[in-house]
C-alpha cells in the first residue's frame, strides 16, 4: 500500500510535460496537428523523413524541436501551407518544426 501511495504522490508532484502546457500551446498544436493529418492523407509523395519529423513533433505536444526539412516538391508545398495554416491562426514562426540546418551542415 505504501508503494502505491508513494507512486501516485510522485505521478502527482511531478507532472507529464504536456499537462504543464498552457491552453495555447495545446490549441496550436491541435491545429498543427490536424492541418498536419489533412495533407499527410492526402499526399502519398511525402518523403518518409519529412513524414517522420513531423509525427515526433506532434506525438511531443509540438513541444520538440525537431529539424522537418522538406526535402521534395510535396513536402515544399505541405511546408508552405502548413505555414500559412499556422500564421492565420496567430502562431508564431518559431512553432513550426521546419529547418534544414542539419541537412545543410552535413552537405559543407
């Protein structure tokens, strides 16, 4: 009983990272997400690293910062609207997953 009691204590005094986030970065990422889900349905020609940074960037609240460089013609477009998507609502640039610095880094 007390490894119970101790356990909830500790699930209670140390919250997950995505209940500390506040309303408007779960809204953000809600529509991130769901603009995210529309195109990735629809757009079999995604490349699977584009497709993948963009996954780990909402399964972590949108909270990671992962590098989603578009790599192709699909993922330029995808990018660009998801941009448009994501100003239109008030977010900041800085929100969106995308950079190519990694990749760039590596090609020099």
């Amino acid at each position: 009983m007390k490894k119970v009691f101790f356990g909830l204590a500790l699930q209670l005094a140390c919250p997950s990272p995505l209940a500390a986030l506040d309303a408007w970065s779960l809204e953000k990422c809600s529509i991130y997400a769901k603009a995210w889900r529309s195109y990735d349905a629809g757009l079999p020609d995604l490349s699977t690293g584009f497709r993948a940074s963009n996954e780990t960037f909402i399964a972590a609240g949108c909270q990671a910062r992962t590098s989603a460089c578009p790599s192709n013609d699909a993922d330029h477009e995808v990018a660009d609207q998801l941009n448009w998507i994501m100003v239109i609502e008030g977010a900041p640039g800085s929100f969106l997953p995308f950079s190519c610095r990694r990749h760039s880094l590596a090609a020099h």
